[in-house]
C-alpha cells in the first residue's frame, strides 16, 4: 500500500486514522475445538507499525465439571512468538458453556496476553499465524467452540 504524503492535519493523523478506521487482524478457528491446532493464518501485515494488544474470545468455553478443560493462543510474527504470557480461556466448574473473551478484565477463567516487546515490530508484508492448545482429560458435556484471535496493530 503507498503512503500519502503530508501535510495531514496533525502529526498523530495515522495513529488517529487506524484507530478509527483499520481493523485489526482476525484468526478463527470454525466449530468445537477437540485437539490443539497448529499455525493457522491470521493475514499478512499491510503497513508498517507494532502490535498493540493480542486477545482471544470464544464463543462457548465448553462445560466439564469433573476435569480441566482449557483453550491457550499462541501468535507467531514470521514464525517467531509475539507473547510472553498467552492469551487463555478455561472453563470454571459450575458455571453455564458460555461466551467468554481475555479483552477485558474481571472475569473468572482467563488469562491475558503479555506481549514480548522484543517481537512486536511489523513491516508491511510480514506474516502473523496463530496456535491454539487445548487442555483436556475427557470428552467435556459441552465442547470449546469458535475460538478467535485478534491482533490490533498501531501504525508507524
């Protein structure tokens, strides 16, 4: 993608335009997760900057009261991690299969992403893929379904 040239109004002008109009990257997974998945692309880079946040929702956290049932991501820039800490959802005993996201904070069973700030610098091009690791000991009453993986990138 070619950059414009100035003058813009101010000199945060393509910070401001991505966080308003660039949408971030988005790796899914359609359906129950029943084993780990290995390197699934999320997309390739359009314009040079940094990931900002790394997060992950799912739409069912799945259901297994008697064994641990647990849903972790991975993301890769150019094969290499971008976490130090991984974005990760499990299922608390006694509470409904449901809708569950690391993005915000509060709720039981989830752990945020960290990211490694030796590893977040992107340029237009590169590539960013995702592994999610599931964590189970028996087949759960309800399954781990439509796991997403989000990067949002801040702009150079």
């Amino acid at each position: 993608m070619k950059k414009l040239q100035g003058p813009f109004p101010s000199p945060g002008f393509r910070e401001q335009i991505s966080a308003n109009v660039l949408p971030p990257l988005i790796g899914f997974y359609s359906g129950e997760v029943t084993t780990s998945i290995g390197e699934t692309p999320i997309g390739a880079v359009h314009s040079g900057g940094r990931i900002s946040s790394v997060w992950m929702s799912v739409r069912s956290c799945g259901q297994d009261d008697s064994n641990t049932l647990k849903i972790e991501a991975d993301v890769y820039l150019n094969g290499v991690s971008c976490l130090s800490t991984k974005p990760a959802i499990s299922y608390v005993s006694g509470e409904a299969a449901s809708q569950k996201t690391t993005v915000v904070t509060g709720d039981t069973g989830i752990t945020q992403a960290v990211l490694d700030s030796t590893n977040i610098d992107v340029d237009p091009g590169d590539v960013l893929t995702f592994d999610l690791t599931l964590t189970r000991t028996a087949t759960p009453a309800h399954e781990i379904t439509h796991p997403c993986v989000v990067v949002e990138i801040q702009p150079r």
